[in-house]
C-alpha cells in the first residue's frame, strides 16, 4: 500500500511547521486629508495660485514693515513709476506702492470677514433645509427669491443709506452672498442625509443637532472649503466696485479706494499706474482664489480631474 504524500510537509514533533502569512494591513495607506495634499501638489496651477495667496496674505501682515501709511501730501505729484517711487504717486504725491500694499490689508480683510460670514449663514440655511424637509419648500424659496435680486444696485443702495464704512461693507457683501453657499451646501446635504449611515444614526439619538454636526456637517466640508475661496474672490470684486463708487471707507485704504482717488482726481486716463497696480492685485487675489478652488476641488474628485 503506498504512503501518501503530505504536501504540507512534515508535522511530526521535531518538524518545523511554517506558520501562515498574515493577512497585509492596510496601515500606510493615505489619509483622505493626505491624498487630497498629494493630489493637489501635482498640479502646478494649483500650487502657483496658492503661492500667490499665501504671498498676498504676507504683504498684508506685514505691511507696515514694507511702508509707510500713505498720508498727508508729498511733493511730486502724478510721479511716474521709478526707484524713488516703484509704483509712481498719485494726484497729491502720495506713494502708490504704499496704497497698494495698505491696500491688500484692507482688501483680504473684507474678503475673509464677508465671505467667514456668508459662509456661517449659507451652510446653516443649507443644512437645516436638507435635513427638516418641512423647512425645505420655505428656505429653499427664500434662497431662489435672494438669488433673483439685482445684487449690485441692491448693494448700492445699503451702503449709501447706511453709510461708508468697513462694517458696512462687510454685512453688505455677506448679506447678498450667502444665497449662493446655501444653494451649493444645500444640493450636497440633500445627498448625505439619504445615505443609510445617517438613517443609522437616527436610532441611536433623538437629537438632530448631534447629527448635523457628526455626519452632515463634516461630509459638506470640502464644499464649504471651496465656497469659502469663491465666495472671498467675489467679496473682492464687490468691495472694489463699491469703493470705486464712492462707498467704501474714507478712513482706509483699499484698492477700490486707489481707482476712486484716480478718478476723483481725473488723472486715470492720464496716469496708467494709478489704476494699474491696483487691479493687478484684484486680478492676481480674484485669479488666484478661482484656480486654487479649482485645482481643490480636482483634488478631492480625482475622476472629475481626469475627465476635465
């Protein structure tokens, strides 16, 4: 009778018998968070528009170490743009470079306030309408009602009759720019609250505020990180224009501000550099805030990128 053969080889008590190979444990594998970085550093419009934010951002911090606050008069009027004077003087001498740079502190601040603020109010309008669906008809029609205003003659119309000033602006601006953010969320809670998870979750509590903020609230965060940008580059245009239309603070300077003293002065036909300089930084932040949404927004849906 023949033996049989032990293909797993001998098990007697001196044998070695060679344990199984562990299951391999996904331990290095990337974080949603480091994917997202990984994704986005390689996409060089990207990583430019973020190098130009993060250099806007430090000539508004230290922008009393670049120069002075541009005050007072100074002696060479209508200067063009030389070593003394890198960006030229405007109508009364005053320094344009100065302007600019005190200008960006003025500006990123209105954008960050305003859009921080239109933020908070669209996504809390946005998810309490997705997640009480009695809400929704009522929210949903004060969203299509805010979006269907002449934003801009709307905004005219508060400034002048609340009066000028960084406050005001701010509320302005963030008043008639929450119905976009709130529209966007909106479409996105609507899909998180039918998943099951959140179905799930309703068996454990009662308490529907604990599930925005566990489930709903956290799902909705890269749109939010998105709306934030756009909603910033807008609020620069929107101060700007009213700046320009004379309803900005008198008492800062911003870069609506510098066209409104060109053209109160008559000088922007004439003098190239008064309206120059600044709308190169409206470009540069409105520019950069729109590629950098767009290159995060790539990141985070990688299918999307390979398609576009």
């Amino acid at each position: 009778m023949s033996a049989t053969t032990n293909s797993a080889g001998p098990t007697g008590p001196g044998a070695t018998n060679p344990l199984p190979s562990a299951e391999p444990v996904a331990t290095d594998q990337p974080t949603a968070r480091r994917a997202t970085w990984v994704a986005f550093r390689r996409q060089p419009l990207g990583m430019l528009a973020l190098g130009v934010m993060i250099a806007l951002v430090v000539v508004a911090v230290i922008a009393p170490l670049l120069a002075e606050y541009p005050s007072g008069y100074g002696s060479d009027q209508l200067a063009r743009p030389s070593a003394a004077h890198p960006f030229g003087t405007d109508a009364l001498g005053r320094d344009v470079l100065a302007q600019v740079v005190w200008g960006t502190r003025q500006s990123l601040l209105v954008a960050a306030a305003a859009s921080a603020l239109a933020i908070v109010i669209g996504a809390l309008v946005a998810v309490l309408a997705a997640y009480f669906r009695r809400l929704d008809a009522l929210l949903s029609t004060v969203i299509d009602l805010m979006l269907s205003l002449p934003v801009l003659p709307l905004m005219i119309l508060v400034a002048a009759l609340v009066g000028p000033s960084t406050t005001t602006i701010i509320i302005v601006i963030a008043a008639f720019s929450w119905p976009e953010v709130a529209r966007v969320v909106r479409s996105q809670a609507l899909t998180v609250v039918n998943l099951p998870y959140v179905d799930a979750s309703r068996l454990m509590t009662t308490s529907p505020w604990w599930i925005i903020g566990r489930h709903i609230l956290p799902a909705v965060t890269p749109v939010i990180a998105v709306s934030v940008v756009l909603t910033a580059s807008r609020a620069v245009l929107s101060a700007a224009g009213l700046a320009f239309l004379g309803l900005g603070d008198p008492n800062t300077w911003s870069w609506g501000r510098i066209l409104y003293e060109a053209q109160l002065s008559g000088a922007m036909s004439s003098a190239w550099w008064l309206t120059f300089f600044p709308s190169l930084g409206i470009l540069a932040l409105v520019l950069s805030a729109t590629l950098l949404a767009t290159a995060y927004n790539d990141a985070r849906n990688p299918r999307r990128g390979a398609r576009s």
